[in-house]
C-alpha cells in the first residue's frame, strides 16, 4: 500500500474543503512549498496536488505553484484541477510533474486519456472518479453529470488507462 498526501490549493493556499464545497474551508498554509518539502521530509514517496481553483474554473490557475513545488522536492507529483486538454496536461509534464489526475476531462473529452498514454505512457495519467450517490462529479464537484460511476468505469476499460481513483464525496472531509 501507499500512502500519498494530499495538498489541496485555493486560492495559492493550501486548503481543506468540506465536502468539496469552496466556503467550508480550513487553511492549513500560506506556503504550500514549504508543505510539500515537509511531506518529502516526512518520508512521502509521492505528492498528490490539486488546483482547486483550476478544478472549478476548468483550467490551470495556480500552475505555477504548482510546477515550482514539482521542481522543489524530489518525489513524484500528481496533479489535478482544471486539466482539460493535452495541452495543459503536457505542459505539466514537460515542466516536472510526474502524472496528471483528470476527472471532468474523462467524462467530457475521453480522447485527452489516449493522447497523454500515447504521449507519455500509461503511469502518466490516473482518472480521478468522484461521485456522490454513485452520480459522477464533475468541474471540481460544483455539477454533475448523468453517467454512473459503473457506466463511467465500463468507458475507462477501453482507454489502456492503468490507474484511477475513487472518492465518495459524501464522505470527504
């Protein structure tokens, strides 16, 4: 088993939603750096970062942070939040960032998971599910989708996707 922290980030903090939702908030720092560094100094083999603003807004806007956290400590990085294109999933990796986490994007644009396994490979990329009521989630869980969980895992199948993980957001927070 492997045990990933999670750093959540709004507005260029690092933050804790209540059940994905944006005013029930806890910042736990201004620096989320310094959070990554700790977490490597703690023994994480792996960050797991998410754009909670880009997540909401449906692209990248704390990127920058973001990269320079990945340049910053020497683990692997994931990230997620508002990576909807291939475009912005390679600017990622091609700046440090080990895989990217898509959620919105597996629902709405399947064919962004094959354009980053052919350009990257299959440990490049991991669908993020998160769904309440088994309903999935999407636009950084602000709306929802008609697919079920179910019918969203039978889609990811034919994909070559190696990884994806699962949230209740009921049980989140």
């Amino acid at each position: 088993m492997e045990v990933i922290p999670a750093i959540d980030i709004l507005g260029g903090k690092c933050v804790r939603l209540f059940q994905g939702n944006y005013d029930k908030e806890t910042v736990f720092s201004d620096y989320p750096i310094d959070i990554a560094r700790r977490w490597e100094s703690e023994g994480a083999n792996r960050l797991h970062v998410i754009d909670l603003d880009g997540a909401k807004a449906g692209n990248p806007v704390n990127q920058e942070i973001i990269v320079s956290m990945s340049q910053s400590v020497g683990v692997s990085v994931q990230v997620g939040g508002g990576i909807r294109d291939f475009e912005t999933a390679k600017s990622y990796i091609e700046n440090g960032v080990d895989r990217v986490i898509v959620g919105t994007a597996a629902v709405e644009s399947p064919d962004l998971i094959y354009k980053t396994i052919e350009g990257f490979g299959d440990e490049s990329i991991l669908v993020s599910i998160d769904a309440k009521d088994g309903i999935v989630a999407l636009d950084g869980w602000t709306n929802f989708s008609t697919i079920n969980v179910t019918e969203l895992l039978d889609n990811l199948v034919e994909t070559g996707l190696k990884r994806f993980m699962y949230t209740d957001i009921s049980r989140d927070g």
